[in-house]
C-alpha cells in the first residue's frame, strides 16, 4: 500500500493519544473523523511500525496492547471494578443499568455509594477515600478516553464496553465453569 502522509493531517495527535493509551471516540470529532475517513492509511501505518489499530462498531479507535504490564494490569482493574460497582449501584436503584452507564454523570455522591457499597474490593487496589477514587479512577478514565469532564462530575463515553465486554467474558466463563462441575 502507498500511503500519501500529507493526507495523514491528524497523524501527530492521533499517534500522540493512542500511543499514550487514549480510546479516540466520536466526541474527538476531529480525530475520529480523520480516523474513520483514513482508516485504511492508519491501520498500515501503524501496523507497520508495530500497532494494531482497532476500531470498535460502538464508535471508537484505540491501539491493542497487552495488559500485562503491572501498571495497566491495576488500571485495568480500577476500571472493571469501577464499571462493575456502578452497574450494581444502578440496578440496584431500578435502572436499566447500561442506560444509566451512559446516561447519568458520576456524581461525587455517586463516588462515595460506589466505595461505600464496595470498599473490601476497592481497597485491595488500594482506593480508601473519594478523593482516591477521583484521582485514580476518575483522572484515569478522563486521559484514556473513557470519559468526558461535566464541570467537577464526568461522563462515561462508548470506549467503556470494551471494559463491559471484557466483565461480560469473565462472568460468561465463571458460569460456563460452574455448568462444567455440575
């Protein structure tokens, strides 16, 4: 393939933040636009230099990597915990619980139920406090494209199932293993 880079006019962001491990969704217009527009050009560009670009059909782009690393392993963690806890907060008010992923803001209030109602977990990743929460959980999902800020609130965006699917796979093994003992 021939790739023409003055047609690549996004290309410094684009691999700036996903480099950096952040999801470009719809929100990004301009990056997402150039990123749907040349998805092509991307996915041989970076694949050459050693990326595998993905783009989820829920509207975001972001690089697969590997977990592994100790650092993104406990990140990744917060994250499936947070989206568990919240899950169960909201079905346990009623609500359609991944409409209300999307449709409501975290609330600091919202952050003190979660820890309140989960602390042994959140503790053992070591979140004692909402302030905890907010820096490390909140903080994290701002940078990697997760979420939007809303004034001193945030908003879960679309590349939060990929931590969905990843909780909806454990959860559809632990059930296929308890099947297989039975």
């Amino acid at each position: 393939m021939q790739l023409n880079l003055d047609e690549l006019t996004q290309l410094a962001e684009i691999s700036k933040k996903l480099s950096n491990g952040y999801h470009i969704s719809e929100q990004d217009f301009a990056l997402w636009q150039e990123l749907d527009l040349q998805e092509d050009s991307y996915t041989a560009l970076f694949g050459a230099l050693g990326n595998t670009l993905k783009r989820d059909s829920r509207g975001f782009f972001y690089f697969e990597v590997d977990d592994a690393t100790a650092s993104m392993g406990k990140i990744s963690r917060l994250f499936a915990l947070t989206l568990f806890a919240l899950v169960e907060f909201y079905a346990d008010k009623g609500q359609d619980p991944l409409r209300a992923l999307f449709e409501h803001e975290i609330t600091t209030e919202i952050w003190g139920q979660l820890l309140q109602q989960q602390y042994h977990l959140f503790e053992q990743l070591e979140i004692f406090s909402v302030t905890d929460m907010k820096r490390e959980i909140a903080n994290r999902l701002l940078r990697y494209g997760l979420a939007r800020p809303s004034g001193d609130q945030i908003k879960l965006l679309s590349p939060v199932y990929r931590y969905l699917d990843a909780l909806m796979d454990v959860d559809h093994s632990a059930v296929t293993e308890e099947n297989a003992d039975v």
